[in-house]
C-alpha cells in the first residue's frame, strides 16, 4: 500500500524560512531509516507558494493564477512510502521528526492502487497505465 504523508506549510514556510542544520540532519536521519527499510519512494520539500502558479479551469477554460497563496491547507513538503498497511504508515510516521518549529500536522493519505478502482479498470485501461509507467520509467532523464 502506497501512503503520501503531506507536510502542511506554516507562516515561516511560506516566507521561505529554511531548516537549521539541526533540524535537516534530524529530518535526513530519519528519511535514511525510511530508505534502508525500503519504504522510501520519494521525499520532497516545497518551495512557497509566492513562486508557484495555479492554473484555474473555469468550464472549458484555462487561466493561470500567481501565488503567494493565502488559504489553510497549503503544502510545505510530501513523502510517499509503500508499506503494509494503514497501520505501519501510522507508527512511521509517530517517529518523524517534527516539520515544525512549534504546532502542526502531517496528514497520511492512501494512493490508490489498481484494485481500488473495480470494473472501471477494464483489461485496457489496465494495460495503457502499465504502458505509461514503462515508457515513464524508462524516459527519466537527469535533471538540467
């Protein structure tokens, strides 16, 4: 089962605040646990949103928004794992390090997964995201 636990952004993330040394070698210890247990799929923190962009789709239309966004519920950073169960995801995650420099929350999310989607996932459909994930795998390139 595939888990992204999202880390939510905090005044001082939105202005850009970055970790102490202190707190990335916490944060880096623990991300290493993850990966030696082979849970580990992917780790990321988020620029704030004054340089992001929306795009906002209104009926046919598109139209991009600049950031800074203001609203509750912004993201600072994500990790995915795969483990187990909902369970292990839990205990995972009741030793990270805290995100925050104070109160806050990290939310655990299930990916879905093939199975979750019954019939809709026709033999097809099921063999096109077979497909895309190859041709994925297969594409990546270094960054520039």
């Amino acid at each position: 089962m595939k888990f992204m636990i999202l880390v939510k952004a905090t005044k001082e993330s939105e202005a850009g605040v970055m970790p102490t040394t202190e707190e990335f070698t916490a944060m880096g210890n623990f991300n290493e646990e993850l990966a030696k247990a082979g849970i580990l799929r992917a780790a990321e923190g988020l620029h704030p949103t004054s340089s992001s962009v929306r795009i906002q789709f209104t009926g046919g239309q598109r139209t991009v928004v600049e950031g800074p966004f203001a609203e509750p519920g912004l993201l600072a950073g994500f990790w995915i794992i795969e483990v187990g169960s909902r369970q292990d995801a839990i205990d995972w995650m009741m030793r990270v390090p805290n995100p925050y420099r104070g109160d806050g929350a990290v939310e655990i999310r299930q990916v879905f997964s093939a199975e979750d989607f019954g019939e809709a996932l026709t033999p097809g459909v099921r063999a096109q995201e077979e497909r895309i994930r190859a041709t994925s795998e297969a594409s990546r390139r270094p960054p520039r």
